[in-house]
C-alpha cells in the first residue's frame, strides 16, 4: 500500500459513534483521522438555517455531517438499557448500563448538565402500570430520558467538535471511496484516488453509510446477518386514553407476543402531543410549528410495529418493508387513514366515515382507505391482539374511533459478526453505530464508540 499519509486510527463517519471513538483517543499521543461524507458542524448549522441553500444541499443535510442523523433532532438521550439497539447482544446489561451512564456523564460535561433527566418519578404508579401490563400479556418499559432539545444538542455537537480540533485530523465533505485490505489484514481506507494507512480502522458510517458499508464488508468475505424489519401503522386517539400511562411516564414502550404467530409486538414513540414535536431551549413545545407550554394535544399518538426476522434463503429485508411501504403509497397516493373499526371489519374508511368519527385526525393530508390492501394477514392478526391487549391497560385503546395510519416502516442495517469489542472477524477492524446494525439511537451508538475507543486505547498502551 503506498499511502501518502499513516495513522494510528481512522475513523469512518463523524456521527456520535465516531466521534466517541475520537474522545476516548484523543489527548493519548496517537495520530487519529476524522472522515466525514457531510459538513463540518458550523457550516451543517448554516445550511439548515439558510433558506437560499440549495436543495440538494438540505436534504443531504439531514442525515450526513458531524453529529449524524440526529444532530438535527431534539436530543433525547434514552438512559435505559432496553431501547436503542442491540449493545446487549454484545455486553451484559449491567455493563451497558454502566456505559450508558458514562455517555450520558460525557453529554453534561460538554452542555448538557442543566437539562432535566425524566423518568425517575412516580415509581410507585409505574409498578402498578407494570403489574396491569402483565396482566394483560405485556411487558411495559419506561424510559429514564434526558431530554437535550435541539438547540442544546447542536451546541454540544459543535462543543466536541471544538474540544477535538487539534488533536485529531478532520477531513469534512469527504467520503471514503475503499476500505483497504491486503492478504486479511487492514491497511487503510482510499480517499479521492489516494490511500491513507492506519493501524486500526473504525467504521461508523451511519445509516446513511449502511449499503456503502456492506458492499465493502462483502468484498472481504465477512458473513452479514439480516436485522429484523418492523413494519405497521400509526396509531392516533384521544389523549384522555393513555393519560394513566402519559401522565406518568416520560416515555415508554409495550411489548407483546402474539398469540397467533408468537411475533414481537411492541408500540414506539408514545406522545401526547399530536404530530412533528420538537422542544426549544424555553421549554416550549412546537407541535406542527406552533409553540405551546407543554399543552397536550386533542389526540395521542404512538406506532404500533411487528418486528420480522426473515430465515435462508431470504436475506433482503429492507427490499421487503420498502416494498410494502411502497405499495401504500400507490394506493393511497401517500399516507392512509382508516379506522380501527372499518379495519377490523375488513372495509375501506371514506371521508365519510372518517369525518363522523369520534377522533379528528391531525393529519388530514392522509387518505381514507384500506390498510388491508396492503399489510400481510399475520401483520393484520398481530396488531388486532395488540389492540385488545393495550385496551386492558389503557381502556378505550380498542375503540372503533381510533384511527390508523399506514404503513410505518423501520428498516435496520445488516449486522456483521462481531466480537464482545465490536471486532469484526479481520483483526483491528470495528464496526459501529447504526451503519452496523448494532444501534438505532445517540446513546447506544456513543456507547459503542466508548467501547472501541478504550479497546482501542488498552491494545497500543499494551504495546
């Protein structure tokens, strides 16, 4: 490999798995590289306030440049083990716990120490929940969240940001053409026809990054595993429904087996406050771009997602949830809405039907139609006993008024094999972050960052 530049460590992508690989390193004497397919976190901020920025521009702003995908969200910091990945699979859950903490120590110490953690309240009332949860075949998970906001978020990226200028290499607007190795060994990733050698390679590419990485990973040889695809709808009724849950809780998640087919039944992103939800830095909520004191909304809403995991010989199933969602689109020309009655029923929801309602949709653009045109029949069954499950718990979850919004879908990265240290099978080669398969949120992947920065840091200090 003739490089024009050696490093102790490259780190593929500046979301928040690579940049606390990159804390960890930094301040240890090695030479450490930073690249970065999107803009640098000043001129990323620039661009999403500059109504003149060209379009193209904007939409690869959201999900590429330091921070990844979520620099631009409101910051939630989930400080519960059981939401945002699969770390566990890997470390024992005291132990990711213990990671948890740290990232979150990390979070304060760069801004984030006056923002309120929730969830630590009410635990007598929690238990009764749980109690009524598995009463009903659900497992209820409440989540202790710190709840940044976006403007706080974006400081404390840009506050990193400044801690490592110096101290490691930070090549911006740059993407990694080729990972390099020579007879099973890593030697360096290619950039702009130019090789750049290292010792240890991490690559955090993030969910953008995630088909670029598998093509690499399978030039190499290396077996990918299929994450499971979660597919449903978005659920909206009246707040008063779920109060006994909201009121109490922050943020949590039901989890449900169901009967019929033993599937993974769970509801995600529960909110009493309608559609697109942000917080500013004065505590105010904007809700469809109107800012309220934390005044709830008419409705609440919450998806309702089937996780599948599919078996040999099948191994596309982000192919498949793509194509699910693009079969709604075509008939619904967008969104479709249909009441859980008209569902259960096995009839389309006209406008008709829809404006007599008890519920008033806060999404009017959707179109009255028929989920079972589109959703599989175990999809359908699966979410049916959800509904009559969560009606133990929250009663009047069941209502025929309850509207339905479809498809949601999640698709995850293809996972490689992995160590207990985010090792893949060619030594000194780390995959991380959601571009990995192995996280969906910022405290997870942070986490697995800490977990190869300080493997990182153990070997060269063994040396």
């Amino acid at each position: 490999m003739n490089a024009i530049k050696t490093y102790d460590v490259i780190i593929i992508g500046a979301g928040p798995a690579g940049i606390f690989t990159a804390l960890e390193l930094a301040d240890k004497g090695l030479r450490i590289l930073i690249v970065e397919k999107g803009q640098d976190i000043r001129a990323r901020i620039a661009t999403s306030q500059n109504p003149n920025a060209r379009k193209e521009d904007k939409v690869r702003n959201v999900v590429c440049g330091w921070g990844g995908a979520g620099a631009f969200s409101d910051g939630k910091l989930t400080l519960t083990t059981e939401f945002g990945g699969n770390l566990d699979d890997y470390m024992s859950q005291a132990e990711l716990l213990e990671k948890i903490n740290y990232v979150d120590d990390v979070y304060c110490r760069f801004g984030g120490a006056d923002r309120k953690v929730y969830g630590d309240e009410n635990l007598d009332d929690i238990r009764q929940i749980k109690r009524r949860a598995a009463a009903a075949d659900l497992r209820f998970i409440p989540a202790r969240i710190r709840h940044l906001g976006t403007d706080v978020n974006a400081q404390i990226l840009t506050n990193m940001r400044d801690f490592l200028d110096g101290k490691v290499d930070i090549l911006s607007d740059t993407a990694v053409e080729h990972i390099v190795v020579e007879d099973g060994a890593i030697k360096g990733v290619r950039i702009n026809g130019q090789d750049y050698a290292c010792q240890y390679l991490v690559s955090a590419p993030g969910r953008e990054g995630s088909e670029w990485f598998v093509s690499e990973v399978e030039k190499m040889g290396l077996r990918l595993t299929s994450n499971a695809v979660d597919i449903g709808v978005r659920v909206e009724m009246p707040a008063e429904v779920f109060e006994p849950i909201t009121d109490i809780v922050y943020e949590s998640k039901l989890i449900y087996f169901s009967k019929s087919f033993d599937d993974r039944v769970r509801t995600f992103c529960m909110n009493p406050y309608g559609f697109v939800v942000t917080e500013n830095n004065d505590g105010l909520l904007t809700v469809n771009g109107h800012s309220y004191a934390h005044k709830r909304s008419e409705n609440t809403n919450f998806a309702i997602l089937v996780s599948k995991k599919f078996t040999e010989p099948f191994h596309e199933p982000i192919r498949y949830g793509k194509y699910i969602a693009r079969l709604a689109n075509i008939l619904g020309g967008g969104v479709i809405v249909q009441r859980l009655g008209d569902f259960l029923d096995g009839r389309r929801s006209t406008p008709e039907r829809i404006q007599r309602g008890l519920v008033r949709p806060t999404m009017p653009s959707a179109t009255p139609g028929d989920l079972s045109l589109v959703l599989p029949y175990r999809h359908m069954m699966d979410i049916k006993e959800m509904f009559e499950a969560l009606d133990k718990v929250a009663p009047g979850a069941n209502s025929r008024h309850t509207l339905l919004y479809g498809v949601e879908v999640k698709f995850y990265s293809n996972r490689l094999d992995l160590s207990n240290k985010l090792e893949t099978k060619i030594p000194n080669f780390f995959a991380i972050g959601d571009g990995a398969g192995i996280t969906r949120g910022l405290v997870q992947a942070s986490a697995a960052g800490v977990t190869v920065g300080q493997e990182i840091l153990a070997r060269t200090q063994q040396v």
